[in-house]
C-alpha cells in the first residue's frame, strides 16, 4: 500500500480516538504516517486542521484517514464538512446519538473522562494507587498489605513491576508485587509476610528460555541469567504456587494489558475503579 | 435515570471497547452498572453472553448497552442477531468495512494490539521504558540521562512520578523525573546533572493550595505541607524554569493523560511509539 495519514483530532487529549483508532487500524496490513491533533477545542482550530488534512490529500494522492471524537457539534460540522478532503470516522456522532435516542436525555457534551481531577474522588484513588504500587514494588515494603488489592508473585523478570503498575495506573488498583527468590524455594515456603494474605495473590510465571532472554540483557552471562538457573527457579516457583493454591498465568507471549485484564477478571478486586 | 447494566465484550482483552465505551458513556449522566466480558473469541462463548444479556434486560425491564470489538464474523453475528436483547454498538463492524473499501484490501482480522509481545520490539521498548522511568524516578539516578526522552522537573508532589510512568507505559517514552528543592533555589540553578538536557526537560508546577492539600495527607502538620513553605517553593521553581527557558504547564486541574498528552505534543520525542 502507498504511504497514507491517519489523523487523531479531538477536543481532548486524543487518547480515546488513538487507541479506538489503532485497534481499527491493527486490523490492516499498513504502517499509515500518524499525526495527532489534541485539543481542537473551536471551529478556528478545527479549520486549521482541515487545512492540514487537504494539503496531505494533495501531497500523497490518497484520502487521510481521520478519527474523530469531537464533542461540540460545530467544531465537528467543520471536520466533517464537504470541504475536508479526509475520510472521516466520527466516533461521536455514530454512537452518541443512538444513545441519546435510547436513553431519552441529551449528552451533556462533556470532554474526556476526568472533567476537573482536583475535584475527582475517582483520581484521587487513582493516583493513590499509582504511590502504593511504586511503594510496594518488588518486596521493598511489607506494610500495608492488609490494603492491598492484589499482590503478584513470580521470579524476578516474569513481569510483575510493570503489571502491577499498570493495575495501578489504568484501574486504581493497589497492586504491590513481591519476588519469589532462591531463600523462598530452600524454605519451601512463600514469604511469611505474604501468609495472610494469600487469597489476594496471583502468580506471573514465564518460559525459562525467554526468562534467560530477558535476564542476559540485564546481566548478561551470569549465574542468575543462565538457561539452568532460570529453568530451576520457574520450576520451584511453579510447584510453590500449585502447592499454595495460588492462581497464576504465564507471561510469555502476553501483553501487561492481558495479563491485567485476565488477573481482574479472576480476582475481582471490591475497588474497581472503571 | 433507572439501573441500567453495560457490557464491554470482545475476543481480546477488551480494553479498547472499555475506553471508547466509557468515553460515549461519559457524555451521559447515568452511571451504569458495567459488566466486562473478555476473551469472547467462539460461537459458544458468545452465545452464553447473549445469555447473559437477555438475562439482564428481563430482570431491568431495560435494553442492556453493549460495546463489542468482535473481529471474527460469526462470533460478532452471534452477538447481533436478533435474539440478542442488547443495544449492540458494533465498532469494528462500523468502522472496519468503510476502510476495507478505502484501502482496498481486506482487513486481516488480527485481534488485539500485540499479536506476539515476545516477538515485538515495540513492546520490548515500551517495557524498557517502563525499567529506565522507574530507574529515574525523583532523581533516583544521573546515569544514562543521555538516553532519556524527557525529564520532568518541578517541586515535590507536582506529579512528575505518574507522568513519568504513564508516558514510558503507554507511549514508551523514556521519562525521567528531578524534583527541584530548596537547596536548588539557593544555589539559583536546576541540578547540575540535569544541565546539558535542559532542551529535554520540561517543567510541571501546581497551585499552592492544592500542593499543601497533597502534602498534608502525607505528612500532616509538617512544615514540608505549609501553605506558606509551598507557596515559596512554587514561586522559586517557577522562577527557574522562566529563567531557564524550560516549558511548564500546571498539573492542578488535569489528569496525567493530558499532562502526557500537552507534553508530547510540545517536546514531540523522536522515538514516540503510537
């Protein structure tokens, strides 16, 4: 395919029409050129663009694409006038509207998900998350577990600093996370700060060849990242969970966004911040 | 408005049908009852959900919303046919044929935005931006400051650490964060370190108010909290950063997306991952 734009325009951060706009795009064999145009915000800015997106259509012979979530029905008039040479995917208009019909209320036309944070119970909790993941990250504290929602376990390298930060950051979670280590298999045992707590634990393994991997780049030829050592410790670690009946998945060929999304579903956590 | 339940289905994490749900659904004052139902991906599993769904509008007396990402075709025809009760919003239905026509190929029906993540280099970045932003985390470490994308600099508590984070996890931007302190308002200089990168820094200040606000809950009655302590630390960070040329922007009304979102747009990173 010729090289082709896609643009991201939205009156906010443009989060929601990239990511809607991606997973559409995903489904297609091409690597468009992405422009982003955050907060368009009037019909001024929103002209401006249309300009940009015309002369691109001139430059390249093809149609940009151009994702849209455009709350303010003037600004999106604009885009979507005859004008814009781009093929336009309005994402509020398509799905707004029908609701409006269903519901039977008006949108109330609000941007974004968080009108004014200062203000938000909601992010508030969210950022509180964020500071208790962090705080909790690799075993470096065994205070406040009690408020945990969830805690990971798994050998170093299986994933869990960047899900449980992830947790934190996308769903308020509090997810502390602890490595599983060598003392842990000796004693047979996993770390009695964690006894308590073991219905909030859910365990990342990984394949021992990619665990290797993933080790070498870190501390390349090391003890801690040779193929035996990792296949000893995904095993202990294994056999740790079954005997603590503590559910687990493997990481290897998953993103943080699965391994979240699976973990939440099998736990669900009181505190689910949506 | 009455109780009213949506559910979010798809065949992969459901992750995109959640945010762009949420985002329709925010336009909107009533705060349903969400249900997710991921890893919708057989004519079976499907077909149990319009179960579910049927389920729910004879107990509410009300259609229930759906948001579905279905790329397969019969799964996503189980979910829309007739004797599904639900308001079906088909996204890839809706926004996927019109680019098929576009492009002029057929979509390749891939499910989710890493097929294979141990296969994927962008992930792998993303998960090494992840490490270096936790690395670099309130000036934990100068080292490898040549590498980094961005460093956030601004007092303590202005929202440099969840910035950080979210820009390295969702745009695999290596973000490093300094906080300026008293001791950098004394000398008159952003830490030495940080000198040669002032072209990558960029500066998050925040109303005293709400800063004193955030640190109470830390450290309640501390002079670190003082209004006037926080007052006089803005207005010498501040200072600096006019001083220094290094852009700025308030964190007290906006969510980290924004934060993330202004700041790429203003420092446009050469490595941006879309």
């Amino acid at each position: 395919m010729p090289q082709r734009t896609v643009f991201f325009v939205s009156d906010g951060t443009g989060i929601t029409a990239e990511t809607f706009g991606n997973s559409i795009l995903a489904q297609f064999p091409a690597k468009p050129r992405h422009v982003r145009r955050p907060f368009i915000d009037s019909i001024d800015k929103a002209a401006e663009v249309v300009r940009e997106i015309n002369e691109v259509a001139e430059r390249e012979g093809k149609r940009p694409i151009v994702f849209a979530t455009l709350v303010n029905t003037e600004v999106r008039d604009t885009l979507t006038a005859e004008a814009c040479k781009g093929l336009v995917m309005d994402m509020f208009r398509t799905f707004v509207e029908p609701l409006e019909e269903e519901f039977g209320v008006k949108s109330n036309h609000r941007v974004g998900r968080f009108s004014d944070v200062s203000k938000s119970q909601e992010y508030t909790e969210r950022i509180e998350a964020i500071n208790f993941s962090l705080a909790h990250d690799d075993g470096q504290s065994s205070r406040n577990l009690d408020i945990a929602d969830v805690i990971l376990v798994g050998v170093s390298r299986s994933g869990k600093t960047p899900t449980s930060l992830y947790l934190a950051m996308q769903h308020g979670i509090k997810a502390a996370n602890y490595p599983l280590i060598p003392d842990d298999f000796e004693r047979g045992q996993i770390p009695s700060s964690l006894a308590p707590y073991k219905r909030k634990c859910f365990g990342l393994t990984i394949d021992p060849a990619r665990l290797a991997q993933i080790r070498h780049e870190r501390r390349p030829g090391s003890r801690y990242a040779a193929l035996e050592n990792c296949r000893h410790e995904v095993r202990e670690a294994e056999a740790m969970m079954r005997r603590e009946g503590i559910a687990w998945l493997s990481s290897t060929h998953k993103s943080i966004e699965e391994i979240a999304t699976t973990i939440l579903r099998d736990i669900q956590p009181d505190r689910l911040i949506y």
